[in-house]
C-alpha cells in the first residue's frame, strides 16, 4: 500500500508541470482566438468642404497575449498627418483613437471623420467651428 501512495505522489509530481503546459497552452490558444477576432482593417475617411487644410494624429493599437502574467497587453503606434479634404487613411489594428482639426478659423467649411471598420461603419463626427476639431476612439467592442 505504501508503494502503491509513493509511485501515486511520484508521477502526480511528474504530471504537474505537464497539465500546467497543456493548460496554458489551451488560454493561450483561445485568447490569441479573441485577440484575432477583436482586430480588423480600419479606414479613416477625413472628408467634408474639398480642399480643407487640417491637421490630425491618429493611433493604433495591437493586443497581444502576456503569458506572465497572464494577461491581455497592448503597443500602439501614433501617426500624425496634415493635408486636403478629402484623405483616407487604411491600416489593421485592434482599436484606433483619432483626432482632427481644421486650419482656418471660418464656419463655412465642415471637417467630417469617419472611421470604418472590416467595411462598417462605426463612427462619424464633424465640425463646422472655426479652427473646429472632431474625436474618435474606436475599441474594440463597438
């Protein structure tokens, strides 16, 4: 009986460190899984009055498996960009904040922002306001 309770401790210390392995690989697998499902492509359309200066910076972020701890991290990437009505700007990412401004201090001319996401549309805003500015975050359960 007593050698029948020591090969029991010995391979239960043997298959520890093995179930441990299999387990992690398992949250590892399914959170890679959401993490995929949570990333998309994203086109930002800067539209409105045609020929508008503006100015803007937009961000994106990535999402990634941290095994210790065990937890779900994020790098970003930070763009920023000038230029006319009308510009779009594409990339692949898991979340995205963007904020743009007019450069001319009149209200007849509109600043529009529209961010899309795997073809649909998930955000719009605009201005009319002198030297008007829109933002946007976009995460990733919208």
């Amino acid at each position: 009986m007593k050698r029948l309770l020591l090969l029991i401790a010995v391979l239960a210390l043997l298959l520890l460190p093995m179930s441990c392995a299999v387990i992690e690989g398992v949250i590892k697998s399914r959170v890679d899984a959401m993490i995929e499902e949570w990333t998309g492509n994203y086109t930002i359309k800067v539209g409105g009055t045609a020929g508008l200066n503006f100015t803007g910076e937009y961000e994106v972020w990535f999402f990634h498996f941290n095994p210790d701890p065990q937890s779900i991290v994020y790098t970003k990437d930070s763009y920023t960009v000038e230029g006319q009505v009308p510009q779009e700007y594409t990339f692949e990412g898991g979340a995205t904040a963007v904020m743009f401004q007019k450069r001319a201090g009149d209200s007849w001319t509109l600043l529009e922002v529209e961010i899309w996401r795997d073809g649909e549309l998930v955000a719009y805003r605009d201005t009319s306001d002198p030297w008007g500015a829109v933002s946007v975050v976009v995460a990733l359960y919208e």
